[in-house]
C-alpha cells in the first residue's frame, strides 16, 4: 500500500494543491497543522473534500485568534474532534511523538529518547511532523512539512510511506504564493513571507533552535 503523508500544511492551499498534482497513492493522511497560516477555511476546505485520512495537529486543538475567526463553528468543531492518531497498514501516524502533539525530535536527539518516545507502539513505523524537517531515525519518519517547511529550500516536503519510505519535494508557485499570503489580511503575513517564502529557512538553523535550552 502507497499512502501519501502531507504534514504542517499551515494555511497555504497553493502547496497543496501542487503537491496533490504529483501524489499517486492508495491513501492521503493529513497530519495535523493544518490551519494556522494565511488562509484557513480555504485550505480547510481543500482538505475535506479529498477522501482524506485526517489526524490533530497541536496548531489545530489551540487556534490563535485570528484564526478562530476565519473559521466557522462547524469548522472549529470539525478540527476539535480530528483523532490525534490513525494507524494504517501497520503505520502508525501522529503529529508528533505517539505520546504528544508537541514533542520534539530532531536529528540531534538521541537514539534512546527517540525510542523512549516511541514506547508502546507496536506497528513498524511511526510517522510524524511538527519541526518541519524530513528525517528518518529508524523506524521513525518525519514527513516534513508542505506549507511551512525548515529544508534549505522552498518547496513542499512531504512523503509515501510504503514498504519503505519516499521523501519528496514538490515546486510550487513561490510567487504567487507570496502575493496571495500578503493580501491575505493574517497578521504575521509579512513575516511569514519574509521568513519562510522569500528565502528558504535553515534547516540547522532550526535543529538548533529546537534544542533543549540546557545542551
């Protein structure tokens, strides 16, 4: 079974829709993060009407307030009741760690705090997102992040998760997406397309920015 793992979308349906172009699987998981970004119910709406397995991101249970605003009730609450976990062909899916939609790994932590974080799963992979960066740390797989992602580059990162796994980077319309992000009316718009549209964001920058504060 092919299933396509689109991650930390962030409210950029332009990625989206590029990178569904490119997907060829027998499933679509969303994995949370979905929202937060310069055009919630659009991308929202993008992701319902797709036969779509979806799963809770933190950004998606905790909505900033503009965010909140641009949604209605039915979407709020379709969000609030995403299950945080799906387990397919033998997969198991989270935003983050099994045991947290917040918790961190990069290629920084250790093999044995990754395999603490993993305790009490039993499928052969576990996939997750949330720090935006592809990686593969035995049977843990980051799919990285389609709308939002820390990789050197500015793309869509995402992956097929098979019997093995197929990192992947989607091309999309940078400048259009720029225009459309600035006309948006999200409060951090200009700083989003600063940060992470107009020029790529560090990938090492980022591993160190997630590290504890005490190493």
């Amino acid at each position: 079974m092919r299933v396509a793992a689109l991650y930390d979308v962030h409210g950029m349906p332009w990625a989206v829709e590029a990178v569904l172009d490119e997907v060829e699987a027998d499933a679509i998981v969303f994995g949370g993060d979905l929202v937060w970004g310069p055009y919630p119910p659009e991308t929202l709406a993008l992701i319902r009407s797709l036969d779509a397995i979806v799963i809770r991101g933190n950004a998606d249970r905790d909505l900033d307030e503009w965010v909140a605003d641009q949604l209605s009730d039915d979407e709020r609450n379709w969000l609030l009741q995403l299950p945080q976990t799906h387990v397919l062909d033998d997969v198991f899916y989270c935003h983050a760690t099994p045991r947290s939609d917040e918790e961190i790994i990069t290629p920084e932590t250790p093999d044995e705090k990754v395999e603490e974080m993993l305790a009490g799963v039993d499928q052969r992979l576990v996939v997750g997102g949330h720090t935006h960066m592809q990686q593969r740390r035995g049977r843990y797989v980051n799919a990285g992040s389609v709308g939002m992602p820390y990789e050197d580059d500015v793309a869509a990162f995402w992956a097929v998760i098979s019997d093995d796994v197929e990192f992947q980077r989607t091309r999309f319309d940078v400048e259009h997406a720029i225009a459309e992000t600035l006309r948006s009316g999200w409060p951090l718009a200009q700083s989003f397309v600063d940060e992470n549209l107009a020029q790529a964001p560090s990938r090492s920058e980022a591993i160190a920015q997630f590290r504890p504060a005490d190493t």
